[in-house]
C-alpha cells in the first residue's frame, strides 16, 4: 500500500485567519482599513479583577433594604454651577454625523430619564441632543467643527478634548458618505468630501498653553462651568498631572478599547493603554496633588456592566463613560437586522463599518430612511432601563462589600485573576498577597 | 465712557462687567488700560460695543467676539480673536500664533506681521495682515478670506478646503493640496470687499495679489494620495 499518513493541516498562530484577510485587502486596496468600535482583541481588562465580598471581618450591608447611594458632583474645584449626576455613569462625546440626530436625541432621552449627563462630540451641538438632555457636556475639539459661545454658554459642562483611547495622538475622520447637508453646514464644510479632524488644538500647544486656555474658557463662561480634560490613556500619571496643573475640574481618562467612529484599525488595536492599567497612575496623581475626589475623575473603554462599573470606581474614579454599551443598547448590532448584516458582509455583533453610514440600526448613519428606523423615544428607554441595570448591579457589589456609596469601594475590595492584572490594577493576586512591582 | 485700569481691576471684574451689558446699552465704548499682556482680555463679548485696549494683550484677546468691536493698541499674543463670530478686531502692533483661529466670521485686522498659524482652521472669517504672517498660515483652512499684504511663510494653506488666500508679496511654499489660482472679477471683488471692510478703500490694489486655494485632490482618500496624508 503506498500511503504516506498526512499531518492535519494547520493554521498558523501567527498569520492566522484575520491577518491573512487584513494582507489580502491590504494588497487590493492600498489604503489602510478604517473602521468604528474599540479594540476588538483581548487585552487585561476589569474582568481579570474579583471583589472579595463580605466575611468574617467585613460585614455587608442588606441588599434592598440599606441604601447604597450612587450620585456624583462633579466640577467641584473651580465652577460656580457644579454638575450633580445621579449614578456614576455619564454617556461619552460621541458626535452628530458618526450619529444621526435620532441616536442624539435617544442618548439624551436616556440618559436625563436616570439623572445624567451626555456629551456632544466632534461637530457640534444638536437642537435635539441639547433639548433632550437635562446634563449636557459640551466638547471643544481641535477642529472645533460647530463651536461657538452660545452653545458654550447652555452647556451644562465644557470638555476640551486633548485624546481618545482609541487614538492617542490622532484626529478624526468622517467620510463623505455620512455628509447629510446639515453635517456639513454645522461643520462648514463641503457635502460629500472626507472630513478630517485635526489631532492637535489650533490655538494651544502643551500644559502651560492648555492652562491659559482653560482661564479664557472660564472668562467667557463667567466661571460657572466646570471644564473637564479628556485623554487618551498613554501617561496617565503625566497627563492627569499636568491636566489638574493646567486648571481641569473633571479629567476624563479614555483607554485602548474605547469606542470611536472611525480610526485606523492600525491604530485602534496598537496605540494607548488598556483602561486597567491607567485608572491607578491617574488615581496616583491626583492623591499626590491632594486632588483626589476634588478633581474628579471619569474613566472608560470597555465598561459593559455593573461589575466593571464597580471595579472601576474602586480603582478610585468618581465616574465611568460609556460609549459602545450605549450604542448596543440603542440597538446598534441587534440580531434582529441579521439578514442586513448580512448583506454588508458581517454579521450581528460584528458589525462595525460605521463610518459607511449604512447602519440597519439606524444610528451611525446620516441616511435618513436608516436613521427614521430608530424611534427616540424607545431607544431612550432602553438606555435608561440599561443604565439603571449597571446601577444596581454596582450597587449589589458594594453592599456585599458593606460600602454605602459606591464611592466608598476601594482597591482592598479587590483581587486580581492574572499577574498582569495584579500589576496594574496595584490588587494582590487572588489567593496571595502579592502585588506585582510591589 | 466706562475706563478700566487693569493695574487695579481684576480681569475678571472687567469681563463680568462687558458680559452683563444689554445689546442696547449706552455703556458702548470702554477703554481699557494698563493691559500688560493679560490674558482672555474681553473675550466671550456678545453686544455691540467697542472696547479700546491701550497696550499689548496676552493669548486668546477677544476670543469668540460676537458682534462687538475690540481695538488693541498694541500687540496680541497667541489666538486673537479665536473662534471669532462676527464683529471687528483690530490689532495695530504684531500678533503671535493662531490669529484669527477657526474664526467662523467678522473681521481682523493686523496692521504689523502675524506669526505662524494665521488663520488656521478659519470657518468664515476674514483676516487681513499689512505685513506678513508665517509658517503654516490658513493649515486647514475651510472658508472666509485671509488676505496678505507681505510675504507668507512655508506650508501656505496646506490641507486647505474652502478658504481663499489672497497675498501681495512672496510665497515661501504651498502646503498640500494648496494651489495657486486665477485671480478672476469674482475674486478681485471679493478682496475689494474686504479691504474695504478693513479700511483700505482704495488704497490697495487688488490686482497686485496672487490667489490661492484648494486643488481639491485630497477631499476624498484616494489610493494615489496616500503620501500626502
Ligand atoms: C460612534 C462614536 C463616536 C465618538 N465620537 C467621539 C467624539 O466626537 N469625541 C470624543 O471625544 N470621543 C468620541 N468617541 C469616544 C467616546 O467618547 C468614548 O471615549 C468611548 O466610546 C468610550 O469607550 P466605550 O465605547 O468602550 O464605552 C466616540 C465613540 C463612538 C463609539
């Protein structure tokens, strides 16, 4: 018999399926791939840290019966008009044209109905978004697409925009397809070319300039708003250091699986920290100021639920921002639009070709036959029910911890699954009392 | 008429001051002394008045000016006018970076040379500089009208989209996508207009200037273009 045993055939670890196709559309092509959503690979995350829970020595408090309070002010250093959220998740800057003004008006609608803020984005304040949110935060981006002093002034809050987790040290881009005439005549720009946000502000450079730039903010707004700082996590300690010298009420600290638009997937995947391992730089910085709690912090990238709501503010943030949840919980990557998905060559959780604009869901999309799909009043409703979920699932973790507020959680509520999680997160690994580094 | 000594009024009081004032007030022309390069001097100004500054501002004077007139005797450090809506800015000595920056409408007038990002990212305003401004001027500029009596420094409008670049004397360099234009009657007008808005009527002639603009090639990612992003 002339049979020769044949070994299995074998894909390759390292050019595996995902990097053949990136090499194959590379060479098609000659253009980068650009696309929306976050870090899709696996980096440490909150889900590599437990809570411990009550015992012995820590006693809980009863689920139901004994309150856990959950709100947060912020902008309590400089502002006369503090902001006063009542959970401690805000909705992040996500702007109208990688948005349709339906999903603004949804976002608004959700977040007022449980008490807080929203954020504008890259192209300005919408009729809509500002009607629709009791707490609305106004961004001053580079491109200032939109900015002006009247929106500045019926802002609730001004967040100047130094980076985002997705892209550290890059702009923005809309392309031509999401230019409805209202994006482009909000942003001054032609219809249907490819827009770019600058990355660098056009009137300040570094922290002694960005300072200078906060007192004229405040000058204009009579110093009544608080001004956050929002980064990109790549030197948290540095950055919320310098943000705080430079005058910042609120630092925003954004990581690697933070939601965007649409970025380089080059650059999502490859640039700036997990969100795991920058809440304690930041934290660090603010304690070595003095300004813990009195500079508020807000941390995203990646938070989903109560658990990471949790295990984020026991690393010492005030507040977390979501992004991506949000969207999903509007309805973007529905199952129910499958057979759409489909037939944009994806399928339902996988989609994120967002700055196309041809979104089934009907919400990062400028098409106004998508964008009608997404009914404002439901959607909001639904973001509402999700945000009161993520409360009190938070609020169920810090009773069993004993905390009151879930202010009150603390890093030695916490242990860490992995070594490299014990070593961000500064939390010994579980079963030891070992922290890495320490 | 309302006089400020900002030797001993805080900046804020006098800011406060301009921001209470009702469209129709008959406080219309404050003077400001003693300046000294303070910072955000009557920025965020939303009536109709003049506001007359003796001597040099500090970064972001006049920043997100509605409506009022502001004269600087003197110099104005970086961001004069910024984000500009509409009225009248009037520097009469130099201004440093990012005059006029992503301005969206009015007028500024420099009458000695502007530093390097003059007019960056300007969205609708017009800016007009006796002298010459330097590296990076009009960087991604979207509308409105930069006008140039001296030279321009290197990257001259690079990225730009819209806007219109008017300048009498030397180009250093283009930036990307920036291109020299034909100067037709539309355009000479247009530059007619704004001198005559900055009080040059007839003082200057328009055909002395060459136009630049948009070549429009990278309005849209192409394959070809990718070394110039
Ligand atoms: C569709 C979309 C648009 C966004 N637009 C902006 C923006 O205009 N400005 C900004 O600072 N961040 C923007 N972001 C980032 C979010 O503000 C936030 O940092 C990020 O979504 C948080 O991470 P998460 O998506 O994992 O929750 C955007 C994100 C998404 C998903």
């Amino acid at each position: 018999m002339d049979w020769t045993p044949r070994t299995t055939p074998r894909p390759s670890a390292v050019f595996d399926e995902f990097s053949l196709s990136e090499i194959r559309r590379a060479a098609a092509t000659g253009i980068y791939d650009i696309r929306g959503g976050g870090a899709k690979r696996k980096v440490p995350h909150f889900d590599d840290l437990l809570f411990l829970g009550a015992s012995v020595s820590r006693y809980p408090l009863e689920g139901y019966r004994e309150k856990c309070a959950t709100d947060v002010w912020l902008g309590t250093r400089f502002a006369e008009k503090p902001i006063h959220i009542k959970i401690p998740i805000t909705i992040a800057g996500m702007s109208f044209g990688s948005l349709s003004a339906q999903a603004k008006e949804a976002l608004g609608r959700g977040a007022s109905q449980v008490g807080t803020s929203t954020t504008t984005g890259d192209g300005g304040m919408t009729e809509e978004e500002r009607h629709h949110s009791t707490l609305l935060v106004y961004q001053l981006l580079p491109s200032r697409y939109g900015m002006n002093p009247d929106d500045l002034r019926r802002a609730d809050a001004i967040e100047i925009v130094v980076g985002q987790g997705a892209k550290p040290g890059g702009g923005g881009m809309l392309l031509g397809q999401k230019i409805s005439d209202r994006v482009a005549e909000m942003r001054t720009l032609p219809k249907d070319i490819d827009q770019r946000s600058a990355c660098r502000h056009p009137d300040w450079t570094g922290p002694d300039d960005l300072e200078i730039k906060i007192e004229e903010l405040r000058e204009i707004t009579d110093w009544q708003k608080p001004i956050y700082v929002k980064v990109g996590a790549s030197r948290p300690f540095y950055d919320t250091a310098l943000a705080v010298k430079a005058g910042a009420d609120v630092i925003v600290l954004d990581g690697m699986q933070g939601g965007t638009a649409a970025t380089q997937e080059v650059f999502i995947e490859h640039v700036g920290l997990p969100i795991l391992g920058a809440i304690r730089p930041a934290v660090q910085a603010l304690q070595d100021l003095g300004m813990h709690r009195k500079v508020q912090l807000i941390v995203s990238g990646g938070i989903r639920n109560g658990a990471d709501v949790a295990k984020a503010l026991a690393l010492g943030a005030d507040a977390v921002s979501i992004g991506t949840a949000a969207l999903v919980a509007l309805g973007d990557n529905d199952p129910a639009f499958e057979e759409e998905y489909r037939k944009l060559g994806t399928t339902a959780g996988c989609y994120d070709d967002w700055h196309e604009g041809r979104d089934p869901a009907g919400i990062t999309t400028q098409d106004p036959e998508l964008a009608a799909r997404l009914d404002p009043a439901l959607a909001g409703r639904r973001l509402a029910n999700y945000l009161s979920v993520l409360t009190l699932e938070a609020q169920t973790i810090a009773r069993a911890c004993g905390k009151s507020h879930l202010r009150n959680l603390e890093p030695e509520d916490l242990v860490a699954l992995t070594v490299e999680a014990a070593a961000m997160a500064k939390v010994p690994l579980a079963g030891t009392d070992w922290i890495p580094g320490t | 008429m309302p006089e400020i000594d900002l030797g001993t009024t805080p900046l804020r009081e006098l800011n406060a001051a301009l921001h209470r004032l009702s469209p129709d007030t008959n406080e219309s022309h404050w003077i400001v002394d003693h300046p000294e390069g303070r910072h955000a001097i009557a920025a965020g100004l939303a009536v109709p008045i003049t506001v007359e500054i003796n001597g040099p501002v500090g970064y972001y004077c006049a920043g997100m000016n509605k409506l009022a007139t502001v004269l600087i005797h003197g110099s104005a450090g970086v961001g004069v006018a910024e984000n500009m809506m509409s009225g009248f800015v009037h520097v009469t000595g130099d201004a440093s970076q990012s005059a006029g920056a992503t301005g969206r409408g009015g007028l500024l007038r420099i009458d000695g040379n502007a530093s390097s990002r003059c007019g960056i990212s300007m969205k609708g305003i017009d800016i007009v500089v006796k002298g010459s401004v330097g590296h990076m001027s009009a960087f991604m500029a979207q509308a409105g009208n930069l006008v140039v009596f001296g030279d321009a420094g290197e990257a001259l409008g690079d990225s730009i989209y819209e806007a219109r670049l008017f300048v009498r004397g030397k180009v250093k360099g283009l930036g990307a996508d920036c291109i020299e234009k034909e100067m037709r009657d539309e355009h000479k007008q247009a530059l007619h207009n704004v001198l005559e808005r900055a009080g040059f009527d007839g003082q200057i002639d328009p055909d002395e200037f060459k136009r630049y603009g948009s070549a429009r090639k990278l309005y849209n990612f192409k394959v070809d273009n990718a070394g110039a992003y």
